[in-house]
C-alpha cells in the first residue's frame, strides 16, 4: 500500500518562504512521477507543479519563479520549496503519486495521480 506524508506546511508572512515535504513509501518511489496540488476554500483542487520519475518539471504559469519541486530518490522524498508567497498561495497543499511507472513526461490532471496524501495546510498572510 503506498502511503504519501505532507509536513511543513505553516503560516507565513507575504514574501517569505517555506519547504514543504512528502515522504513516500510502499511502491519503488523512483520509477514514479510525483505532483503538488493545492485546494483554497470554494475552489476546485488545482495542479501546482510536478516532477517525472526522470527529473522533468512542469509548473503552472501562476507559481513559475517562486515554487521549485525536487526529488531526493534516496530518502524516498519529494519537496516543493516556496518563495516569495503571496496571500494568493493560501491552500492546502497535497503531495500525489503518478499511478504510471516511467510516464512519458509530467502529469498535470489530478486523475492520473492514484495515490493522495493527507494534506498540509499553508497560510500566507498580507
């Protein structure tokens, strides 16, 4: 059973940064694609930025410069670290697991993740 645990989530000031981690096990993390998602209050889940199991990023255009996900397949371990937050950022923030082993490219819809962590909560405020 492949299990996803989020920390680092927290609330930080406008312009600040946090490190949000996800670590994974059950299932060889390296032949996997992974994905950050967000969910603010009366909105749709949204795809945040992901990283192929071959190291190939795609952000979306609104966290381009600011957000940066790596992967440490050591540790098992996926990160998305956070810059210059605006209030705009203020979500929860999931960790996904691509369901494909050596998915061609990024995935960026939400069904083509299988495995979902629990959520962790950033708040930026103005």
């Amino acid at each position: 059973q492949v299990q996803l645990v989020e920390s680092g989530g927290g609330l930080v000031q406008a312009g600040g940064s946090l490190r949000l981690s996800c670590a994974a096990s059950g299932r060889t993390f390296s032949n996997y694609g992974m994905g950050w998602f967000r969910q603010a209050p009366g909105k749709e889940r949204e795809f945040v930025v992901g990283i192929s199991w071959s190291g190939n990023t795609y952000y979306a255009d609104s966290v381009k410069g600011r957000l940066t996900i790596s992967r440490d397949n050591a540790k098992n371990t996926v990160y998305l670290h956070m810059n210059s937050l605006k209030p705009e950022d203020t979500a929860a923030y999931y960790c996904a697991a691509d369901s494909t082993p050596y998915a061609i490219g990024v995935r960026t819809t939400s069904v083509a993740y299988k495995y979902w962590g629990q959520g962790t909560q950033v708040t930026v405020s103005s």
